[in-house]
C-alpha cells in the first residue's frame, strides 16, 4: 500500500521483550544521523508482523516489493536505514550485506500463504494512532452503516456471511445477533470477550495490541444491528500492553465523535468501557464473564437463559470473541458474499492460529479455513525444529485435544476438529515433537483445569481432582487396569455432567489422547501386559 | 458431653492444633487506621457494586495487597457485605492476601512453555532460590508462582522476573539458563 | 393460569406454565435426587444429581433449574442417569471427611440418604482426607467444614431470605470454602442475627446447634419456601 518510504518497527508485546523499543530508538538515532528527516523515511511503530518468533521484527516499504527482517539489534540500525535508502533511490543491494542473516524471505510459505482479513491492519496501522487507523479505512464502515443501513440490512449482511464465533464454540454469528435483536424492548449490552485464557494462545492479544480500532469499528457496528448502546471489552488483566493500547483507542474514538452521543450525526450513542479480569480462566465462560463485569465471583451460571436473552443486569446481551468481532468491518467492506466464498461450508471465511511449540516459524497466522493442518504445521509452520516428525498438534488448549501426525491432512474447520476429539477453540496451535509424552501432556491439561475449576459443580471441582491423581499412577509408572476403567468412566462422567464448558472439556485431552497414543499409556502401567488386557476405552 | 464430642470432632477431622483465628486475630470493629485513598477510589467509581473488581485492582496497587482491614474498608465503603467482598477477593489469582515478598517470579507453565521446557525452568529457579513453586511466602524475600500462558507463546519459554517479562530461555545446558537468571538477579541461595 | 404438558418416564404430567422440570417430575412421583436444590431458594445447580434426560437434547439438563416445556419427553432414572449420581456421591464423599458415625446428623443427613438412594456404599475414588477446619466461635452454633458438601444452600438462605448475607464462597476450585465476614470466626461477624436459618437447612453435619450431639440434629427445610410464599404471596404459614 505505502509508496512513502517508511520502516515498520513491531512494537507489540512480543517484540517489545525481545527489545524492539531500544531498537526503534538505535533507528531514530541512525536516521537522523544519515542526515534523513522523518518526512524522507518515516519510522512507524505498528503491530503484530506475525513471525513472533524471530523478533524484533522490521518492515521496509518502498516504491519495490516490502522487505523483513528479524532478530535485528540495535547495532543493525545503521546497516538498516542504509538499506531503506538503498532500496528507495534503487541503487543495488551491497554485495556483503550485513543483514544477510536477518533478511525474511516474504515468499516463504509462512508469509505467502496467509490471507489477512482480520488481522489486514496488524502490522500496517500505527496502534496507538487513530489517525493512522483512519487513514487505513477503519471507521468507514461505522459510518457507511450509520448513514446507509438499517440494523436489520447489517445484521443480513453478516448472516450471509456465515460467520461463525471464533471464541470456540462456533456459534453463527448472525443468529446470535438476530436474537438480541429480536428481544422486547428495553436496554441492551454488547460485550467482547478478550479473555482469551487458553494457553498457547495469543491471537486476540495481537488484534488488540496491533489494530484496536478495528475491534471498536466492530463493536460499534454490532451495537448499531442490535440496538445497544452500551458496551464492554473484559480483558484479561495478563495483558497490560493491550488494555494501555485499547484504552487509548477507545479514548480517541471518543473525542472524535466516534464513540458517544448522535455518533455520525446520527441518533446512534454508544458508550464503550474497558473491563480488566483478574486472573481467572473461567471468566472466559460468558456467563461467568458477565458476572465478573457485574463485580461478582466469576461462577458460571446454567443456560438457559442464555446471555443473549438475560445477560448484564438481565438484559439481553451480545457476547463476541475479539476475532468476531474485527472480522466484521470487513465483512461489510466487501459484503457477506466475498467473505462465504472464503472456507469450507460450514466454516466460512478465515481463522488466525497462534503457532507455537516445537516448531520453526512461531507466531500469528491467518489462513483461509479448511487449510488442511498439514499446511499450516509443517508448510507455514516449517515441522519440528530439528527436522524430525511431529508427533502431534494441541489446539483448542485444555478443552481441545492432541491431533496425532497420521491425521494432519483433516482440514482445519469446526467440524472435522470436533470429529478428531479435538476442537477449534479458540486458534492456539500447539505443536509437540517426538519427545513430548502424552500422558504427561493429559496431566499437565489437568492440572490447568483443577487449578482453574470454579469450584461450584460437584463433577469438576472434585472429578478434576481425582483425574488428575489418576493420571499421576500413568506418569508414575504405577497404574493398573482398574485405574485405566475408572479414568475412562471418570472422563465420561465429568464431561456430560459439568455445569459448564470448563468442566465439559476438562476430560478432552485425556480422552483424545487416550484415542490415539492409547499405547502410552498402556505402556505406563505398572504391568503393561495386564492393562493392554483390560481394554476398556473403545477407539 | 459436649465437649467431649466436639473434642472428638476436632481429632476425627486431623485439624491442625492451633486454630487458624487464634493467628489472625483481628478486631472487627475498629480497624487499625482508614486510609482515605480507599475513599476516594471508592467515589471516583461512584460506589457501585459492580465496580468492585476495578476497586480492589487499585486499592491492590495502593498497597501491594489486600489485607483484611483494608477489605473491610472497601465493603463499608461501597456498601457490600463484607464475606462479598472476600469471596471476591479470593476468587481471581492476581488478587493477594497476603503481604507480597519483595521479589517474585512467575514462571510460564502455559501448554507452549511446558513443550519448550517451562517445567525444567521452575525446577531450576524453585532450586536456586530454595523456595516450592506457588508458596506465596517463598523465602521471605524471593518467591516464585506460576502462570498459566502470558500470551508470549512465540517466544517461549518465558519467566516474568518483578515485572519483566524474559524471553527465550534455554533449559539446555542448565549453566546457560543459570546466567539468564544470575543476570536477572535471582540469588544463588542453595548449593547444587 | 396456563398449563403444560409433559412425559415423564412415560407418565403424562401436567404442571403450571414456569414450572421447573423437577416439579414435573414430582408431578410424577419420579423421585428425582436433589442436594443443593432447596425449594424457596434461587437454583444453582451445582451438585448435578437432579440432571435428566429430555429427548432431542443432546445434553443432560439439570431439572432444578430447567423450565419444563409443552411436549417434553423426560427419563430420569436411565442407567447412564444412576451411574452418573453414584458416582457424583463417591466424588462427594471422596472429596472431605464424612465420619457418620460420629456426626451430629447421622440418620438426619441428605448426604447419607442420597448414598442409600444411589446405592453407594463405598467409593472407587480415594479419600482426600483434606485439612479442614471447625469453627466453633459462635454462642449457639458450629460450622464443621469437614462435612460441608458446599451446596451453598446456607449462603442463600442467609441472603435471599434472613437478608443478613452473613455468608458466601471463599476462594475457588477445591479449595472452595464457606466463609462469614472476611473468612472470619464465625462469633466475630457483627452482620450474623443467629436466627439459624443456615443451620436448618443445611443439608449434612456441617452447620448444627452447639446442643445437638451425635445423631440428635434436626433440620427444618422448609422454611425458605414458606417464608418466600409469605413475603412474595402474602401467605402466611398458619392460612
Ligand atoms: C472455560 C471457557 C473458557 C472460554 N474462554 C474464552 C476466551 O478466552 N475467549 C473467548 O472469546 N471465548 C471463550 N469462551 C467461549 C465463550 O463462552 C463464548 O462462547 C464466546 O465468547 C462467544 O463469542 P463468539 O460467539 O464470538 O465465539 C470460553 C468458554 C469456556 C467454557
Ligand atoms: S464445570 Fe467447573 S468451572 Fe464450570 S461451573 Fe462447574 S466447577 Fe465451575
Ligand atoms: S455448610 Fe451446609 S448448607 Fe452450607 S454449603 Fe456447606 S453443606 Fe451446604
Ligand atoms: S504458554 Fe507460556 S506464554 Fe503462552
Ligand atoms: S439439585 Fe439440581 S443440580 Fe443440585
């Protein structure tokens, strides 16, 4: 997009503690050394430029192809700024270039392969700018909406699109709208759900840090469809950089007129608040959530009543993912269609993963769904460090499963996860090598969960408890077969009885490891032979 | 008899032999000195229940923790029951209760990290400081707590030493993790 | 008023439109297992014994606090269903320090009524035996909470109906636990009207009158409904 020379320096959190900042200084300092104005060559600090793993990370824009370059310090800035100006009066690349090592190729996989729809603005827009947010197009669909469409056309819109919730569960989106709609009249909430507590996850983070406007510009679209007027964004409290940068966000929109009252002109008001969690998993539960904004003890409630009917203070409230959300504006840029044609058919247009684990290439990425996994592990991801096989592929953190490498080839979509004994969850991947022991990652998921139990239903608060002592014999060494029979009846019992979600997908990494590395665990018994004897667990 | 059978109750139950009130001991009514911070806190959320989380985020960073006069501050304060306000209180990880050791880690033991070696990480701190993994009191200066993913997966493993988030850390070989964290400024307590 | 109608283990029921599935199933005379449940008080369905199966649900709903509906088909004791609150009773009795023979409520205790009910006699699951404490600070009353099965039934009878809200839930997951005040000594918590309310209801053991010994408590679980009806229908217990 930019013909202006610039460098794009990641100033997301990632690249923060890997010393982008100091970096970003050593580049000012190196320009204005190189006699350059800043008008010349612009040293923007933008969001999220997916390979977390290789920062700090620097763009280079110019009149050619845009350059990157990763695990660059301070004392690159030089070599760096020379390289900008290099690329921009066209003169030759030098031949012993200094930052041979550094260079990224953005023809690799890892970059050619996504499709940024979400995330089209993270690594682009200056975070903390809302006038760079504007000038990128953010907004203009609020005000499109505002002045074109009626709540009803919008909500068409992104029912066409077949949007799907992307905090996990997978919900249509449009439904869930058309049913806060729909409602008597009277108060409503909109809420965004950025608790994203899944371990290995860190893609509403990223959104957040990198493009928090676009997320308002979706809020606020989603306020209009609905008929609230007021909202939240319940982040988790682990988050500061993104709660700092999301705070500045919704304070300019403010004092442009964008948040408040008679927004656009128009008889549209919406007031919008931050929320900050303080540390617990389950609030990510929308029933919990809610009550947590209300000032309460983070207990999920039984649905019925869903949110959507009785939510914040008994109203009827909208409760979206983050990536819900940020998905929208575009959704209405291009229309419902463009977006459905993007997937498979059931799961429509794009999903961000947060790649992590043994793996070469860690970060963000975001690919069409339906992208076979195999593409998105080895392919975008690059395998296993070592070059050796992987062993498996977590998603879904503690409500997911383990994806053996014999299924890789399922394409990522809600569906066939969930038919794996996995799930979608939220986009965390986790990539594990040969020596990963899956009984040990069962207990290490149920561990997670007992320590994140609510505590207010009997089958998870206690269950969890006894399932994770049973999993300490396999680790140990010391199960016998009556341990395999009462792990299986164990996981079943906890997984339909629970009163929510924590519960009901607490037993999923053993069940899913059970399924396909059932051998290790046979193999942990004290007397191998006996347990591989008593079955038990059906495939 | 009856004494006789609560005594009974009392051993049945292996309750430890000094009750945990006697330890405390607190005067409910009188508390030791209001702080008018907590106030103004209060009013600038205009005492609204649901603002209670947000108020025990600031009266926390006031503080440094949440001791129970100054719980009992924040109920009156906005009007909430008092066992409210602690089972709040006590519900959410980041809140204390207890005075916090003047230095803390808190190690990352989130499904990335652990693949990357996050638990061989806390082994080795929990063995330098000489503290167990999540005993809030550590050592009385040092103590050491787990996390459950910090959202810097790309660039596990990662430790935040009070307030730092470190990055990348290799568990392998341990003396190179053993600089990491002498850089960092974690002691060397015990001998290996 | 209006009415709907409902099968219950393949008995017609017909119950008042907002009544709850567990009405209908005692409608029934179905006899489905509650513990935290306590009529009079808002439902929180957190001991899942109540959870039944309801055709074209994939999941198993919790009849406490599932309105029941025109047309519903429920089962409440299919085999998955006792397996289930069997082991929901093991876990239960895993989980603190349930000394029968020496506790207040022996014979007068829902606990071990519901273990007789779902045929529990012993537990698959190893005994926690957890550190618990009692508070004995109050002049009339105790709280064990080694026999607390944290239905929180006493949290809401204190708030929804003696308004004192003496009590709530301290900390979470397993270590769970009934507090007064800032996890106070009971004695010491100013709001406390010892109008024993708690007591009554308390399901098990855990909350007795100081002059109650071994087997000799007597709980009274009816008086939240009654005292709701008074307050919400202006009916009193002797109209
Ligand atoms: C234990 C638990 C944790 C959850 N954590 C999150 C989370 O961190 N972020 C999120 O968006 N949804 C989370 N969810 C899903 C939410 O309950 C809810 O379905 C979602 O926010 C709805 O938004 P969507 O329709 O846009 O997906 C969680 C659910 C459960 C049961
Ligand atoms: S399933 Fe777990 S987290 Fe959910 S309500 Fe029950 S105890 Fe709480
Ligand atoms: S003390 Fe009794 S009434 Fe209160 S939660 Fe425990 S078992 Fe239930
Ligand atoms: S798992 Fe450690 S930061 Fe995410
Ligand atoms: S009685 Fe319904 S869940 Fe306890």
């Amino acid at each position: 997009m930019p013909v202006t020379p610039q460098l794009r320096c990641c100033d997301a959190s990632g690249c923060r503690s890997a010393g982008g900042q100091a970096l970003r200084r050593a580049l000012e300092e190196a320009r204005d050394a190189a006699g350059l104005t800043a008008e010349a060559l612009a040293i923007k600090p933008v969001g999220c430029l997916r390979l977390c793993g290789s920062g700090p990370l620097v763009a280079c824009d110019g009149p050619g192809p845009s350059q990157l370059f990763g695990g660059v310090a301070p004392e690159h800035a030089g070599a760096l700024i020379a390289a900008s100006v290099a690329a921009n009066d066209g003169s030759a690349a030098v031949s012993d270039d200094p930052l041979a090592a550094h260079r990224l190729d953005l023809s690799d996989p890892f970059f050619a392969l996504q499709q940024p729809v979400v995330l089209e603005g993270c690594g682009q827009v200056n975070p903390e700018s809302i006038d760079d947010a504007i000038a990128f197009g953010t907004y203009a669909q609020l005000h499109r909406v505002l002045q074109e469409l009626t709540p009803e056309q919008v909500r068409d819109e992104v029912r066409r699109s077949g949007l799907r919730g992307r905090g996990g569960a997978g919900y249509p989106t449009g439904l869930k709208w058309d049913t806060v709609a729909l409602q008597p009249p009277g108060p409503r909430y909109v809420v965004c759900n950025a608790d994203e507590g899944d371990p290995g996850a860190f893609m509403d983070r990223s959104v957040l840090e990198s493009d928090p406007h676009r997320l308002i510009e979706g809020m606020a679209i989603a306020a209009y469809a609905v008929g609230a007027e007021r909202g939240f964004v319940y982040v988790r409290a682990e988050y500061p950089l993104a709660i700092e940068r999301l705070r500045l966000a919704l304070q300019q929109a403010r004092s442009r007129h964008l948040l408040g009252n008679h927004i656009d002109g128009t008889s549209f008001n919406l007031r919008l608040e931050v929320r900050v969690g303080a540390g617990a998993y389950v609030c990510g539960e929308e029933t919990a959530l809610l009550l947590s904004i209300q000032g309460q003890r983070g207990m999920p409630q039984p649905r019925p009543p869903f949110p959507a009917q009785s939510g914040l203070w008994g109203a009827p409230t909208l409760i979206n993912n983050v990536e819900t959300f940020t998905a929208v504006p575009a959704i209405l840029r291009q229309g419902g269609h463009w977006y459905a044609g993007i997937g498979t058919e059931h799961s429509k247009g794009t999903k961000v993963f947060a790649l992590s684990g043994a793996v070469v290439n860690t970060g963000l990425v975001e690919v069409p769904m339906g992208t076979p996994l195999r593409t998105v592990v080895e392919v975008i991801g690059g395998g296993v460090p070592d070059g050796s096989p992987i062993k498996a592929v977590q998603t879904g953190g503690p409500s997911g499963g383990c994806i053996p490498a014999e299924r890789l080839d399922t394409p990522v979509d809600y569906e066939s996860l969930l038919e794996l004994g996995s799930m979608m969850g939220s986009g965390g991947m986790v990539v594990m090598g040969a020596s990963t022991s899956m009984p040990e990652v069962a207990r290490h998921f149920m561990g997670f969960s007992v320590n994140e139990s609510c505590g207010k239903c009997v089958p998870c608060r206690a269950g969890t408890v006894q399932l994770a002592q049973l999993l300490d014999r396999f680790v140990e060494h010391r199960a016998t077969p009556a341990d395999m029979e009462r792990l299986d009846a164990l996981c079943q019992m906890v997984k339909v009885t629970s009163l929510c979600g924590l519960g009901q997908s607490a037993p999923n990494p053993v069940l899913s490891t059970l399924r396909w590395f059932r051998h290790e665990y046979e193999a942990a018994c004290r007397e191998p032979a006996a347990c591989v004897a008593a079955g038990g667990v059906e495939r | 008899m009856l004494h006789a059978c609560r005594a009974l109750l009392t051993v049945a139950a292996a309750v430890a032999s000094k009750s945990w009130w006697e330890t405390i001991a607190m005067t409910p009514s009188a508390p030791a000195s209001t702080d008018p911070r907590i106030a103004q806190v209060i009013r600038r959320h205009g005492a609204r229940a649901d603002a209670l989380i947000e108020v025990l985020h600031q009266v926390q960073e006031l503080h440094g923790y949440l001791a129970p006069e100054v719980l009992r501050e924040v109920a009156t304060g906005m009007g909430l029951p008092l066992s409210r306000v602690h089972g709040v209180a006590s519900f959410y990880h980041l809140f204390r209760l207890e005075p916090p050791t003047a230095h803390r880690c808190a190690v990352c033991l989130g499904t990335a990290c652990y693949v990357k070696g996050g638990a061989q990480v806390a082994a080795r701190i929990e063995q330098r400081l000489g503290v167990r993994l999540d005993d809030a009191a550590g050592d009385g200066v040092w103590a050491l707590q787990h996390v459950s993913c910090l959202g810097a997966c790309g660039q596990a493993p990662v430790l935040v030493v009070d307030g730092e988030l470190m990055t990348r850390l290799s568990v392998d070989p341990p003396e190179a993790l053993d600089a990491r964290l002498e850089a960092a400024g974690l002691p060397q307590r015990t001998t290996t | 008023m209006s009415v709907v109608t409902l099968t219950v283990n393949g008995q017609d029921v017909a119950v008042p439109a907002g009544a709850s599935l567990l009405e209908a199933t005692r409608a029934a005379e179905a006899n489905v297992p509650t513990l935290c449940h306590l009529e009079g008080l808002t439902p929180v369905s957190a001991c899942r014994l109540c959870l039944v199966e309801v055709e074209g649900s994939s999941k198993l709903l919790p009849a406490c606090s599932t309105a029941a509906a025109e047309g519903m088909v429920v089962h409440t004791h299919t085999p998955r269903l006792r397996e289930y609150r069997r082991m929901t009773v093991e876990l239960i009795f895993a989980e603190g320090n349930h000394v029968c023979a020496v506790c207040v409520a022996n014979t007068h205790c829902e606990l071990q009524d519901m273990a007789v009910t779902v045929g529990m006699d012993h537990s698959r699951f190893p005994y926690q035996y957890p550190q618990r404490l009692v508070d004995a600070t109050h002049p009339q009353f105790t709280l064990d909470h080694n026999r607390c099965i944290l239905c929180t039934r006493c949290v809401r009878v204190c708030d929804e109906i003696e308004g004192a809200h003496v009590w709530d839930i301290g900390s979470r997951g397993g270590q769970c636990h009934i507090v007064a005040g800032l996890d106070e000594p009971w004695g010491q918590v100013q709001a406390c009207t010892s109008c024993g309310k708690c007591v009554d209801v308390c399901p098990t053991g855990a909350l007795f009158r100081n002059s109650d010994t071994t087997a000799e408590k007597q709980p009274n679980t009816t008086l939240p409904a009654l005292l709701r009806t008074a307050r919400e229908q202006r009916r009193w217990h002797n109209q």
